[in-house]
C-alpha cells in the first residue's frame, strides 16, 4: 500500500523539484528591479567613463564601474536562476543611465560624483529595505540574502567615494541630487511591476 502511495507521489514530486526555483510575487519584483538598477549603474559608469575615463578619476570611476559589471552579471544569473522576467524597461533604463552618466560627466567630475552620490544614496536605502524585507522569511535563499547585504555595502562605499571626490561641491549640488534621486525612485517603482 505505502509503494503505490509513493508511486503516486512520484509525478508530483518530480513537478514540484522542477519548479523549486520559482518564487513568489515579491520575490520576483525584488529581483528584477535589482537587476534593472544594476543595469543602470552600469550604464552610468559607462557614460561617465565615455567622458572622463581620460582624466584624473577615470581610474576611480574604471573601479566602481567594475564593481557594478559584477553585480549586473549577478542579477543576470539570479533573473536566470529564479525564470523571473526582466523589466520591459531595460533599452529605456540602458539608454538613460548612459546618458545620465554622459551628461553629469560633461558638467565635470564633481557632478559626476554628485550623481554618484545620489543614485548609490536611493540604491543602499533600496537594499536596506529589500534586506528587512528579506530577513522577516527564515526560509529564504541565503545567497539572495548575501548577495544583496554585498551589493549594499559595495553600493554605500561608491557614495562615499563621491562624496570623498568633491561631490558636494558640484554646481547647484542640492538641486542635481534631488532631481536625480527623484528620478532614481521613479524608476525602482517602474521597474517593480513592467
């Protein structure tokens, strides 16, 4: 009797093992919206670069922009991991990051490093929240977790390394930060749900 239960079970558990990666709801939203910001602070170095890559904090700017190709290659294997659809937003986020970069770059360093201060600013409160979200469920990934309490960290030294860089004294700083983390918020929203 207790083999053909087993039998029975045997198809269920085979479904049940080949969708062990799917994850909830929230757990999607998470992780492509990760992998939205990820590809844009990628672009954002890569704009910056474009400008100044040539000058004396292009090895600075060479440096986070690596530490970010990390974290998008990471978000890629988790959106990969857990079948969890990207945003349909990525050719809009790839093309604005870019040309945020670009453009706070052409109004020198120290906008750059505004820009970086803003955006990583938005991106460790993103991860602080997404951390308290994460830690309230003992069963999950464990590598999510890490991988996230990482990206955060990383995230919070290229803030102080603008600020470090004369961020502050960037032409109309307040102004610049604010409409970029405006900006910044708008599309972690955006990219939570397309």
């Amino acid at each position: 009797m207790q083999s053909a239960l087993r039998a029975q079970r045997a198809p269920l558990h085979a479904v049940t093992c080949r969708w062990a990666h799917r994850t909830t709801k929230e757990l999607d939203s998470i992780i492509r919206v990760d992998h939205a910001g990820e590809l844009g602070a990628d672009r954002i170095y890569a704009g910056q670069m474009a400008v100044l890559g040539n000058t004396s904090v292009g090895p600075k700017i060479q440096e986070m922009w690596e530490q970010e190709k990390f974290h998008k290659a990471k978000f890629e294997e988790l959106i990969n991991k857990y079948r969890v659809r990207p945003t349909a937003m990525v050719p809009l986020w790839n093309i604005a990051g870019f040309a945020l970069g670009a453009g706070t770059a052409l109004m020198g360093p120290k906008a750059a490093m505004a820009c970086t201060v803003a955006v990583e600013s938005v991106i460790v409160e993103h991860y602080n929240d997404q951390l308290r979200t994460l830690m309230a469920d003992p069963s999950i990934d464990k590598e999510l977790l890490e991988t996230i309490q990482k990206f955060r960290d990383d995230e919070q030294e290229h803030h102080d390394t603008g600020l470090d860089h004369g961020a502050e004294q960037a032409p109309f700083y307040k102004f610049l930060t604010d409409t970029i983390k405006l900006g910044c918020k708008a599309a972690i929203s955006i990219s939570k749900v397309v």
